[in-house]
C-alpha cells in the first residue's frame, strides 16, 4: 500500500481512539454478486449463484480489549525520562470501527447489528446497500476523490445481517464443499460484512468480484490511497495464512484514518500483523 503519495491526512469524522502516555520507569440484505475465488482447482473465478435472504437486526453487546502500537516521544529532553506513547484501539467491541473480526475473534454477540446503518446513496449501486455512517461518509469521500482520479467504482455489497451471512455462507458450502467455502466466505457472526465498516467494490463486470480488479486502476488506486479515507484492503495477496481468506482486493474495510494511517506507516500488510494478533487462518 505504500506509495510516493502524500501523506496528509485529510479530515473525516471522529474515531474510536484513546491515547494514553506511560512513562517508563516513573509511572439484510440481497446478495449483489456471484463469484468467488476456487482454492480448490486454483481456478481464479468460478461462477457462484447469488442469494437472497433477509433478517432482522440483532442487539450490540459492548467489548473491552485493546491492541496498542507504540512510539518514542521526540519532544522530550534527552535526559528526560524515557517516554512511550500508546496510540490504543479497541478491537473487540462489535460497535468500534477498529473491531477486529476473523475466524479467531467472532462478534459478541454472534447476531450484532449496527445501529446506524445509513444507504450508501451517491455511489453507483449503493443506493440498495448499507453501512454505518461514519463508513458510508468516508467512501462517499473516497468515491468522489477516485472517480476524479479516473478510477472511479460501484458498490456490489455492504451490510449483511447475521442471517444473510447464514443462508449465504450455507449455499456455499453445499455447492462447494465446507473446506472451499471457507476460504472465501465466513461463517455467520464472524464476518467482517456484519459489522456494517466493509464492503466489496468493482469497476467493470469483467472483473467484478474477481482477483483481476486489483489489476484495473480502481484497484490500484483504491489500494494505495484507500488509507487516507480510512479504508485498507483487508485480505492482501500471499496473507491467507494470517487472514484466513484468499486474496480479495475487492473487499476494503474501513477501520478509521488513525488505524488506516498508523498500517500505511508502519508497513504492515494486515490488521492481525499490525496490532499483533495471532494469524488466523482457520477457526478454532
């Protein structure tokens, strides 16, 4: 993701952050797409039916864990105390948008629903989908920036509520075998889908939901700027050891720009590796 870009982050609205200063030693949807990834043949895309399901939203149930990457104070005299500043995010609270979720770390509870759920109006095939506001605000933004680029997207699918992901998930693995589907789609309540901050965007039909998107400039430049927005792309290529999933450069999540911007400088391919968390490639 890095790139000879600038660096300036640009403003978006609040994110769920708290830094804290130690000193040391003193103190529903309708499915929108109908492909997916073979990791069984090697095949780069197989035709996958589509599915319809509904459900009602669930209740949110707040978590308490954080995950923390540090930094030197340089402002700080020479002969002063040593000083580390902990930038920490709260990675387990379903409703935080730094909320990790992979096969390891499913959300509590398994059928949570966001709150604010808002239409991703503006962004050609948003109109039917869903994300939270603060994620809807920041890919409206990063949309208009793109489309300005020559780079521009369409929205295939956002939101999926709990028993959309089930009913999902469950066609998959009956046309596909339990193994094969779980290299490309998640289990209900462990999908990052559910938490209403990601969503899968294309540019043409030819390489919709297709490893070839990465290769069209939407990808490209929705890869290397996708951070100043808030955005990562959240199952790179070579990481399924650590993510669990294949390659998906469809697939952006927005995690807020202080935790976009914080992987973009420290170079880290995934959110597992940056925060230090086990890799997760398969479920408990």
């Amino acid at each position: 993701m890095t790139g000879s870009h600038s660096r300036q982050r640009r403003p978006t609205t609040a994110v769920a952050a708290a830094l804290a200063v130690a000193v040391v030693g003193a103190a529903g949807g309708t499915a929108a797409w109908a492909y997916g990834p073979d990791a069984v043949t090697g095949a780069e895309d197989v035709p996958i039916p589509a599915v319809t399901v509904t459900a009602e939203p669930g209740a949110a149930s707040p978590g308490s864990g954080i995950a923390a990457v540090t930094a030197p104070d340089v402002s700080m005299p020479l002969d002063a105390p040593s000083v580390t500043a902990v930038l920490a995010f709260d990675i387990d609270d379903p409703a935080s948008v730094t909320v990790v979720v992979n096969k390891t770390r499913p959300l509590e509870p398994l059928t949570f629903a966001p709150a604010d759920l808002v239409a991703l109006t503006g962004i050609p095939g948003g109109g039917s989908q869903r994300m939270r506001t603060e994620a809807a605000d920041a890919l409206q933004a990063m949309h208009v920036a793109a489309a300005d680029a020559g780079a521009g997207f369409s929205v295939s699918t956002a939101y999926r509520a709990f028993g959309f992901q089930q009913s999902l998930f469950s066609d998959y693995s009956a046309r596909r075998g339990v193994g094969s589907a779980e290299t490309f789609s998640a289990r209900p309540g462990y999908s990052e889908h559910q938490t209403g901050l990601a969503v899968d965007i294309y540019a043409s039909s030819a390489c919709r939901i297709k490893r070839c998107f990465g290769d069209e400039a939407a990808g490209q430049w929705v890869a290397e700027h996708g951070w100043e927005y808030g955005f990562v792309v959240r199952y790179p290529r070579g990481q399924q050891d650590v993510t669990g999933y294949v390659y998906e450069p469809w697939h952006v999540r927005y995690v807020g720009t202080d935790l976009a911007a914080a992987l973009e400088e420290g170079g880290a391919a995934t959110l597992e590796e940056h925060l230090g968390l086990p890799a997760a490639p398969d479920y408990d």
